[in-house]
C-alpha cells in the first residue's frame, strides 16, 4: 500500500522535476491510500494557485484512491508520532496513517527523509 504526501500530490499535478518518480504510487489506484488531511491540502493549494476548477480535479483524481478518515484512534496515534518524531501536524497524521496501514510514504518533505517505510526523493527547484 502507498500513502502520498501532499508535496508529492502537488509535484504530480504541477508534472514537476519528481512527477515521474511518484507517478507509480499515484497511478496504481488499487494500493493507493490517501489521508484526508491531504485532500485539505492539496485542494487549498491547487485552490490559491489555479483557481476552483482545478482543485476540484485535482480531488477528484485524489478520491480514487482509498480515502481515509481522521478519527479519535489516528488522531491520538498521530499526536503522539509528531511528538516522537518531531513532525509537523498534517505530517503527523499521513505518517500515522501509513503506519496503521503497513504502508509506504512517498514524499518530497524533508521531515520524512529519514523515517522508516518511506520513498523520499529530494525537491528540486
């Protein structure tokens, strides 16, 4: 299974330098898991840069996948990563979100570069 992270659902969509490297995860639909805080993510950024219209699709593309609700036991599991892990919150929550699904994290974002069970390449500018 694979969990994407919002820097990488961003770079996919902008097909940015590392869409090729996220583009497998993105597109096998079957394992692919999506935490909602990064629906909230990417639909606001794709909202401030490109309009309504394309944070819609981008949604909706995003909703093919498996979308997975923040509830009270991934939240506390959550706050207790970021505390551990020094993570910011919505990072916080994907990485808790992969780890109750034994899944892979594919990102860009620095703060995951070195946990475990993530394909992590560097953003380029």
């Amino acid at each position: 299974m694979n969990v994407v992270d919002s820097s990488a659902w961003l770079e996919y969509f902008a097909d940015g330098p590392n869409a090729s490297f996220f583009a497998p995860a993105i597109q096998d639909i079957k394992d692919l898991v999506v935490p909602s805080i990064c629906v909230l993510e990417v639909f606001r950024r794709m909202m401030q840069q490109r309009g309504l219209d394309s944070a819609l699709r981008a949604a909706a593309a995003m909703q093919q996948g498996a979308v997975i609700d923040l509830d009270l036991g991934l939240a506390v599991d959550a706050g207790k990563v970021g505390v551990e892990r020094g993570l910011p919150l919505a990072d916080s929550v994907i990485f808790a979100t992969a780890r109750a699904l034994g899944a892979t994290v594919w990102t860009q974002d620095s703060y995951f570069e070195s946990l475990e069970d993530v394909k992590y390449r560097p953003k380029q500018k």
